[in-house]
C-alpha cells in the first residue's frame, strides 16, 4: 500500500472532488471542522486565496446536487460518484488507496 500524498492531492485536484474522496474514507463521513482543518494543513491557502470561502461554496453545492448529505458529519450523498483521480489512478497528483484503514493508521484517520 502506498502513501497518499494530501499536498499534491489539494494541489492538483479540484475542491469538489477532494472532498468526495474524503466523504468516501469513512462510513459515518467527514465533519466540516475536519474537512476545513484537512485543506488547511494541505496548504489548500497556496492554490486558493480564501480556501475556507471556497470550501463553504463547494460543500454548498455537493449538498445541493445530492452528492453529499450534510448534518453532523458530511457522508456520501445519493448521487455521489468516486472522483476521476481516484478511478483513473491519477499517480502523478496523489497516489490513492482506498483501502479502510487499520490499528495505528485507523487512530489517525480520525483526526482528519
């Protein structure tokens, strides 16, 4: 299993669709305090001026066209669909498993 590399992900894919991955990673979803602390530690500030506005518009819209379910956490949505880089194995902007985390890699998937 490879490492993800979340700087070259936010770097080079689309907002929406790093949040559709992040969605994806657990059952019961992402909170937004984690997704808005995922792209601010992935350095989200050197490719969008105002990445919490964006993230604020992109969650809007994700909930709109049923791609996500909003409430306590953000979970995938009726209409969500993996991301292109994840099914097209995009290696040259993150190298992406999906396979559920386990032991000490579980404890801090967490915390994102």
């Amino acid at each position: 299993m490879s490492m993800i590399d979340f700087d070259a992900m936010v770097k080079n894919e689309d907002m929406a669709d790093v949040i559709l991955f992040l969605v994806s990673r657990r059952e019961d979803g992402m909170s937004y305090p984690s997704i808005d602390r995922f792209f601010g530690r992935h350095k989200a500030d050197e490719k969008y001026r105002s990445y919490n506005i964006k993230l604020i518009h992109e969650t809007k819209k994700l909930e709109d066209n049923g791609s996500v379910l909003g409430g306590k956490s953000y979970k995938k949505g009726p209409n969500w669909k993996e991301p292109k880089f994840v099914t097209e194995k995009n290696t040259e902007s993150a190298n992406i498993t999906l396979a559920k985390p386990t032991g000490k890699l579980a404890l801090l998937t967490l915390f994102y």
